[in-house]
C-alpha cells in the first residue's frame, strides 16, 4: 500500500478518468462500433478474471473460504460485464453506486499480496479501475444518470446477500466482504469502530456515499 506501483495504478486510473471526462463529448462513432467496443471491454474484463481464477488453481491458492465470487467488488465485476454487454439500466444503478464505492476504496486500500509487475497486480488494478471506468462511460457519455431509488435498491440488494454471505462465511470459515473481520493489512474499516458494530458502521457509510454520489452526477 502506497508504493511506487500503487501511487502509479492510481495516477494510470485519474489520467483515464479525465480522457473519458474531456472526450466525452466527442464519441462520434457509429452506434455499432460503440456496442462492439464495449462488449470488446466486456470481454477483456471477462478473461482476465477467468485467467486469475486459472492461476490461483495452477498455484494451489484456489479455496472455496476465499476464491468465489462474492466479494462486493467480485459481483460488482460480474455486473460491470453484464453492464457492458447489455446496457441494463437497473444493473447500472448497481455498478455505479456499489462499484464506485467499492471498487474506489480497493484502489486506495488495496487488499494485494503480489506487487509489480505480477500478473495478479495487473489483474487486480485493471479489474477495479474497469469497474469504475464502466460506470462513468454510462454516466458520460451513454447518458445514464444516477437516481435516488438507485440508491435504495442497491442498499436493498447488498442487504438482501448479506445473509447468504454470512452463511457462506461460515459454512467455509470464510471472510467474504469482511463481515468476519477486517483486513489484516489495514483499511477503511479501521475507522470504523470494532466487530461487529463496523457492519452498521459500513450501512451508514455506504449509505452516505451513495447520496453523494447521486447529488454529484444526478441529472441536475
């Protein structure tokens, strides 16, 4: 956390965060060739998840307490790609609330044990920053908007997996979305008080980002 390769992981991100803000204007392809880069994005998104899944296998790293998919950045990716290959307006509101949110406190904290240039490291930024990227292409330059029931149907979704995940958590002594513990190497979650109560305190700071962001990029 915070060495060269991540300050530059974050440098890469801001730099195409503001290429997609000025040009977002001047997307003048034809609509096909929009959809087939997008789903082109979809795809790499795809892959390089499948090949991070393969490698954890061929490095005996693979375990069901901590490699499925259900870490809010994990499902968030699913959608991104969902997002990207359909333009569902509903899975948007979902990417764009818990994606951004989630996604952007990974790449400030990252939860990473394999530094520059390991494929895992690549793997890790690249799938973060597409999430995030994703959200604000729709928002940009697809012309999507966030709303206010957005914002309470993805509370609602994320309170809805909350016990299936607990389940999991503890049918595999897992620590999916941390509700077992806090990160070891230090995060968000260290200012917000102990176990359990930092589970409450996380529904309220979601809570508050999510309207944050709304006020930010709703149709004004």
């Amino acid at each position: 956390m915070f060495s060269l390769a991540h300050w530059g992981a974050i440098a890469v991100l801001i730099t195409f965060i503001l290429l997609l803000f000025i040009t977002r204007t001047r997307w003048t392809e034809s609509e096909k060739n929009i959809l087939s880069m997008e789903r082109l994005f979809g795809l790499s998104l795809l892959v390089i998840d499948i090949l991070y899944h393969v490698w954890l296998v061929q490095s005996d790293r693979w375990e069901l307490s901590n490699s499925l998919p259900l870490e809010l950045c994990s499902i968030s990716l699913l959608l991104t790609i969902v997002l990207l290959w359909t333009g569902n307006r509903l899975v948007y509101q979902f990417v764009f609330y818990a994606g951004i949110g989630g996604a952007l406190q990974a790449m400030l904290t990252p939860v990473l044990d394999m530094d520059f240039p390991h494929f895992r490291y690549f793997h890790f930024f690249y799938t973060h920053a597409g999430i995030i990227l994703t959200a604000l292409y729709f928002t940009w330059v697809k012309g999507y908007r966030p709303t206010f029931k957005g914002v309470l149907t993805t509370l609602l979704a994320l309170n809805i997996l909350l016990p299936f995940i607990f389940w999991i958590n503890y049918l595999f002594e897992g620590n999916y979305m941390f509700l077992q513990r806090k990160p070891s190497g230090g995060s968000l979650l260290d200012f917000l008080g102990p176990y359990p109560w930092y589970i409450l305190s996380l529904e309220i700071v979601a809570f508050l980002i999510f309207i944050f962001l709304w006020f930010l990029f709703k149709k004004k």
